[in-house]
C-alpha cells in the first residue's frame, strides 16, 4: 500500500475510534440532569466580572435581575476598569429594571500573576461571602439567562448532589463567520472534553464553561478557588479540575435557554477569541503543537484529500477510506448543527473549519514566541505563560 493509502485508512481509524470511544461526544442531548426543587432553597450570590461591557449588558444584565429565584439572591457586578461606563450603566440598569439586589464595585487593577478576570472574580467571591451564600454563581457579562435559570441550576446541583454544575451558553450565530466557526468551536471543545466523562468522579477529564457556572461556596474554598488557579490561561476548565482534584462532583452540559450576546461579526473576532488561548491549551508545548498540527490535518484534512486523490487516479481503495472517513466526520457534526439550528450542508465544510482552526493555533504559538504577550480589552501582559485568559 502506498502512503496515501495508509494515510487514509489511518484516518479512518481514527474516526471510528472518535465516533464510538471518546465519550459519544458529538451527541448533544446532554442538558441539565435530573432535578427536583428542594424543600429549602439555598441563598446564592451571582458574581459578574465586567470590563468594558456596555454594549452588551443592556442585553445581559436584565435577565439576571429578573431571576425567579424562590431564595436569597444577591448580585456582584465587579467593574475591572472599564472605560465605557460598565459600572454606571449597570447601576442605571438596577434602577429601570429593579430586581435581585445590584452591588458594583471594582478591584483596582490586578497585581502581578493575577489576570484581569481571575482578580475580578476573587474581588467578588470575597464580597460575596461575606452574605454566607451556599452557592456561587459565576457568569460573564455577556451571558443572558433565561427566567428560571438559576432556579433550574440550583435544584440539578441539589438533586445530583453536584459541587459544581455549567451549562455550555449557547454562542450567537449570525454572521457568515460565526455559522462557520461557531458550532465548531462547541464541537472541538466537546471532543476535547467528553461531557459523559466530566460527570464521572473518578475519571481525570474536568471542564466547565466560564459563562454559566454554578459552584457551591464550600467547594470552592476546599479548591482555593481563584487563587489556586490565577495563573490559569483557560479558567473555567482550570477552575473545574481544581474542584474535581478537591474530590468535588461536577458537571457540564449544552444549554438550553442560557445564550451568549457577544457578537463575533468578523473573522478576526473570532479569529483572536482562539487564537489567544490555543497554544496555552498546549501548555506552550512545541511537541504538542507539532502532535495537534498533524493529528487536525489527519483527521480533518485527509479524508476530502484522500478521496479527490483517489477519484481522480483511480485508486477506488484510497477513494473509499477517504469518502467514508469524511462521512463519518460529517455524521458527527450534525447534531451540533441541529443545536445551532444551522443548515446541514455546513456539516460537509468542516475540514474547512478544521484548517482555519489549525492557522489559528499556529498562529497562537507565533504569537507567543514573538513575545507580544496576551492582550484583551485594553490590558496586555508581558508573557502569555504568567498572564492569562481576559473575557
């Protein structure tokens, strides 16, 4: 057999490994897990990091205001200096719209090691237990709940008896680019971390999503929650192995009514929203980066080559590895787009998204051995290895 034929059953392989023994990850009717309501609703404090968000809070803010919330509920709106006005518009929005209770208040800027965001959320726990919540509920400004969110949150974390529970808010889908890049995003993410497996205690795969999380107060003081993990580039999934690794239960799921407001319009949007923490992901690592590389061009990029290749010169063997290998992919990502609501035939384009993700994160490992650092909303750091991921 020739290399292009070992190449493409090799791809092969690696699809029917993926589709049935990576945690069935392409399947997405992992919603909120059972629940029922509790006889006593804990008191819970809503903690909100915020920088230069006014073009988005109007959206966002409300829906957490208006939280039917049987409880004690209690908002923190931490203002990490913005420039926009966040934090006077946010006092505005309390006042229109009434609601849980509002507290703005802003940290100062972050000390050495810290990020902008991890320094934000620590000024807010820390004005948060002060009220002696049960539960934490740590939500970007982005992020809009629908009506009962919290209420449904709470009441799964009580039934499961989970130390921390994150729904996955379902990204805007709009533009040309975000039809394209988004449900990928979920995609690759949900390859990378197999929902099925967070909920499982004792395997060793952890993640949350930053947008929605909600954390039992104990919880994350027995994980030294944010200090142990400032330094953290990607901080929801740091924050979920620091819980995990405490011995807590967690579990992550697909949204149902939480949504992200944050429109990504252009390429380069989304383009710096991957790109400036994919080579973090790879722990700086130039063997991984190389391994990644190679493994998104197997896996993704082979199959259409394998079977045009195979077509053309008559090779059926190659033709057929490759056609099936790209079936496979394309079988998989549907019910991602299904989630979206996007049209199917976006299903066969993914090879196309896999080659822009595999640009960016060469291009986040560029970046990093420049030396230009991490920068985001305004702030930059001196290196991306000891400051880290911004919203």
């Amino acid at each position: 057999m020739s290399a292009v034929a070992w190449t493409a059953v090799g791809s092969l392989a690696a699809w029917l490994w993926l589709l049935l023994g990576q945690g069935f990850f392409w399947r997405t009717d992992l919603r909120l897990p059972p629940r029922r309501e509790p006889d006593g609703w804990p008191s819970v404090c809503v903690v909100v990091p915020a920088r230069d968000e006014a073009a988005v809070l109007p959206e966002s803010l409300p829906s957490l205001l208006a939280q039917d919330y049987p409880g004690r509920a209690e908002i923190f709106l931490v203002d990490d200096g913005s420039s926009d006005g966040t934090g006077e518009l946010a006092r505005e929005l309390a006042r229109t719209h009434g609601g849980l209770p509002l507290t703005v208040d802003s940290p100062g800027e972050p000390p050495a090691g810290w990020t902008g965001k991890l320094w934000a959320v620590r000024h807010g726990i820390g004005l948060a237990r002060a009220r002696g919540p049960e539960y934490l509920l740590l939500t970007d400004a982005d992020i809009a709940h629908a009506p009962d969110s919290l209420r449904t949150l709470v009441a799964a974390a009580r039934t499961g008896g989970f130390d921390l529970v994150s729904q996955m808010a379902r990204l805007r889908v709009e533009s040309v680019w975000e039809r394209l890049v988004v449900p990928a995003f979920v995609y690759f993410f949900a390859q990378l971390y197999p929902f099925r497996w967070i909920a499982v205690k004792d395997s060793r795969t952890a993640a949350a999503a930053g947008g929605c999380v909600l954390l039992r107060a104990d919880a994350a003081e027995r994980a030294r929650i944010p200090d142990a993990i400032r330094h953290a580039v990607i901080d929801d999934v740091a924050l979920a192995r620091a819980v995990k690794g405490s011995g807590g239960h967690i579990w992550l799921g697909l949204a149902e009514r939480v949504d992200s407001v944050r429109p990504y319009p252009r390429l380069h949007d989304l383009w710096r929203m991957v790109s400036r923490s994919a080579y973090a992901q790879l722990r700086h690592n130039p063997l991984l980066l190389l391994g990644t590389v190679l493994g998104l061009a197997v896996v993704y990029l082979v199959p259409p080559v394998a079977l045009f290749t195979g077509l053309f010169s008559g090779h059926t063997g190659i033709a057929a590895a490759g056609g099936l290998a790209w079936l496979l992919m394309t079988a998989t990502y549907l019910p991602m787009l299904r989630y979206y609501r996007q049209p199917v035939w976006l299903a066969a384009s993914l090879p196309v998204t896999a080659f822009l993700y595999l640009l960016m994160t060469v291009d986040s490992a560029v970046q990093h051995y420049r030396g230009r650092g991490a920068a985001w909303k305004g702030r930059t750091y001196a290196r991306p290895d000891t400051a880290l991921d911004e919203r």
